[in-house]
C-alpha cells in the first residue's frame, strides 16, 4: 500500500425529513446566500422546505448556476457577495452547483487579480474560503463530500477542475427522497458517473490494498444491481438511498487511499463536454470502455481481478474473461440510458484531433496511473469510440 493523508471534514445529515437540520448546523446570525440551479428545486419542494428550516436568517438568492457551472455565472455571485454582507452560502442542487459554489467561496476570497487563476493553478493557490454547505438532489458527483471541483470557461472552451482542503462542504444533508424527481437520463448519468469514479481509483494496478478494493467493489456491485432498480421503480426509497451513498462514497477520499488513480478518462471526458456540450457522464461511458481495451496489458491484474469479483467470470481464458467484464460494463451503461459511441452523439473521426488538440492546450499529455497516457494513446481511445 502506498503512504497517504485521510483528511474529511464534511458532515453527512442523511435521510428523510433531514433539510430541517439546517437549523441546527448554519449558525442563526449567518447571512445566507442561497444557490441553486435552473430552477429544480422551486417545483419539487426542496426551496420550500430549505426556506422554512432556515427560518429568521437573512437569505439572499442567487439562481441561474447551468450544468456544467461557467465561470462567467459563478463571477456574477462573487459580485454580489462583495456588495453584500454575506458569510455563509448554501448550495442546493446537484453537482454544478456544488462545484461553482465552492468556486465562488474560493474567488469571493481570492487575493489574486482575477480568480480563473485558482483554475489554471488546480487550486493550489486558494488560502481560505467562506464556509459552505450543501443539500444534494443529484447522486453523481461526490461534491458533496469532497475538495474537488469543475469549472468551465465558456469563452474559451476549457473545463478545467481544482481541489483545496478549504472546499469541503462544512456539511451535506442527502434526503434520498429528493431524488425521485430525477429525469431518467440524469439517474442514469448519475450512476454511470459513480461507477467510473470508483473505476478510476480501482482500476489501475495492484498495490495489495484489499481494504479499499473490497470497498471499490462493494460499490461497484450496489450500483450495478440498485441502478436498473431506480430505473424501474423511480419512488423506491431503499433504492434511491443506496444509490445516494453509493455515489457519495465512490469519491471521497475513502477508497483514493494508498492506491494509484488513474483519471485519464474523466480528462478526456472534459474536452469532450467543454467542445461538445455532451452530459459528464456520457463522455466518460464513451471513453473509460475503449480506454480499458487500449490499456488492457498495463492494466491487466486489476482487470482480472474485476472480471471475477465484479462479473463473478470464471470460465475461459484470460482474455476473454478481461474482454468480456469490459462488455458487461459498457452493456450497463447502454442499460441505465447512458449510450457509449462518439456517434450517439453526432460525432465521428473529423472531431479527433480537435479534442487531442485542446487536451495538449490544457497540460493534459501524461495521463493515467502511470502518467503514459500520451496524445497518441488519448488519439487511439477516441478512434476505438467512434
Ligand atoms: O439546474 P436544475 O434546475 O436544478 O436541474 C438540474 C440539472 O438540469 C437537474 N436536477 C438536479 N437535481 C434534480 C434535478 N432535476 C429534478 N429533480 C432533482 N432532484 O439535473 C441536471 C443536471 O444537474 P448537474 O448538477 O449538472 O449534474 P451532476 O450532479 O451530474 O453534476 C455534473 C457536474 O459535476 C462535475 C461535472 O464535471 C459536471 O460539471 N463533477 C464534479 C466532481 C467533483 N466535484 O468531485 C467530480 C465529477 O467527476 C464531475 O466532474
Ligand atoms: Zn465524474
């Protein structure tokens, strides 16, 4: 095992009725400011329910933060937090709104001239932010308990991510019942997109850590049986809960510890949104199956060993077992909704060196667990995914 620092802060209010406790954890002088998205949360409840548990607090809104949260949005709040007497911000939504408030509580702090800089310098610049929490809708991300953040640059086409130890959320309250309003398509992306994170920490090479890839497969397992469950019966609370943790506990920190991580294709995956506009996870359910077989000899234990306790393949040679646990991983996507080609989405070979090109833009040409993931190697996992 690898040596490692485990530092998680955030505290996790979970289950039913839950939004109320924000009244116990945001101080009662705190001047909230309230984020949302596109406006989910104003016909499901959670607004009202949010609203009422914050009570005599003074709460300002600030609405309007997209998919995939551009920094052009999350600038206008840091506007506003400066004019006003702000001291705490409630996020309330998914995972863009998760990440652009940990932006703003960053920038709204940040001593350098301009704030895109916390992105160009991954975050390592950012010495303090104002404390935040959060109330989760969407079970994906992991924003909710985790350092980590994306932001897209729209003028630029970049979608770039930093982390800090001053961005975990103070706390997260997960009320699974708040994600029966879900769309089929952000259930299915939701789960797609924990089971990749978990694959990026586990599915790299062995460093004899059984603790943590028990746990990866454990996770990787729930999603595989609860996901089709969600699908099917989208107002079972056990389903949605298990979900909700899955995903919570497939990114953070947790099961990173003292293993090697991967991330090429959640990178790839940026280019693909930040030039496309295609959905988080639908990049990385094109990209992680043709990286596996691109990488399939550096990867080769590993994927045994996913082969077997995953897929539970015991019969056949190596290789099939290996390239039939890729198939059963890339039919599972197709099967939470979540289609795995370039050209589902309208793209094909003309479009390749265009994402190659803004990955070398972006520093992005030593990816992977062992950093030899070179554009040729990013080039070939396209061309497998068109
Ligand atoms: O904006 P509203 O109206 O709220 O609608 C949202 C949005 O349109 C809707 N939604 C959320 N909860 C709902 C709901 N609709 C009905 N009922 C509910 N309960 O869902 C849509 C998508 O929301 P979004 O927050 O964009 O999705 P997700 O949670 O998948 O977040 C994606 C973003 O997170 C980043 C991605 O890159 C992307 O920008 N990631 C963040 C990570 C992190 N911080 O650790 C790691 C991930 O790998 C990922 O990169
Ligand atoms: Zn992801």
């Amino acid at each position: 095992m690898l040596n490692f620092d485990f530092y998680n802060p955030t505290q996790i209010l979970f289950g039913q009725g839950r939004i109320a406790d924000l009244n116990k954890v945001i101080p009662a002088s705190a001047k909230v400011l309230l984020l949302y998205g596109g406006g989910s949360i104003k016909t499901n409840g959670v607004f009202d329910e949010v609203m009422a548990a914050l009570g005599s607090r003074q709460v300002t809104e600030f609405t309007g933060i997209e998919p995939n949260p551009s920094y052009e949005t999350l600038m206008k709040a840091v506007a506003l937090i400066k004019e006003s007497q702000i001291d705490f911000l409630l996020a309330v939504g998914g995972g863009s709104v998760i990440d652009g408030t940990k932006f703003i509580a960053a920038a709204a702090l940040f001593e350098g001239n301009d704030p895109w800089a916390i992105l160009e310098k991954r975050g390592t610049n950012i010495t303090q932010a104002l404390p935040f929490g959060t109330v989760l809708t969407l079970p994906a991300t992991g924003s909710e308990m985790n350092s980590g953040a994306v932001v897209t640059r729209k003028s630029i086409n970049a979608k770039l991510a930093f982390s800090s130890r001053h961005c975990f959320p103070k706390f997260s309250v997960l009320d699974p019942a708040k994600t029966y309003t879900l769309p089929v398509r952000q259930i299915g992306n939701g789960a797609v997109d924990a089971f990749v994170h978990v694959m990026e920490q586990y599915l790299t090479y062995p460093v004899n850590s059984p603790v943590q890839d028990r746990f990866a497969e454990g996770l990787l397992k729930t999603l595989i049986e609860e996901g089709p469950k969600a699908l099917a019966n989208p107002h079972d609370y056990d389903v949605r809960a298990n979900l909700m943790w899955c995903a919570t506990m497939a990114l953070n920190g947790l099961i990173a510890t003292g293993v090697p991580q991967d991330w090429a294709t959640h990178m790839i995956g940026h280019e693909l949104t930040a030039l496309h506009g295609i959905d988080h996870a639908q990049t990385l359910a094109i990209v992680l199956p043709s990286m596996l077989r691109v990488r399939k000899e550096a990867k080769r234990a590993k994927l045994l060993q996913f082969a077997e306790r995953v897929w539970d393949l015991h019969e056949g040679d190596d290789d099939t077992r290996i390239d039939t646990a890729i198939s059963r991983m890339q039919d599972y996507f197709e099967q939470m909704g979540v289609k795995t080609r370039l050209r589902d989405y309208g793209l094909n070979s003309s479009h390749i060196s265009t994402l190659i090109s803004a990955l070398e833009t972006h520093r992005m040409v030593a990816l992977g667990e062992k950093r030899d993931v070179t554009p040729v190697i990013s080039q070939q996992v396209l061309e497998l995914s068109l």
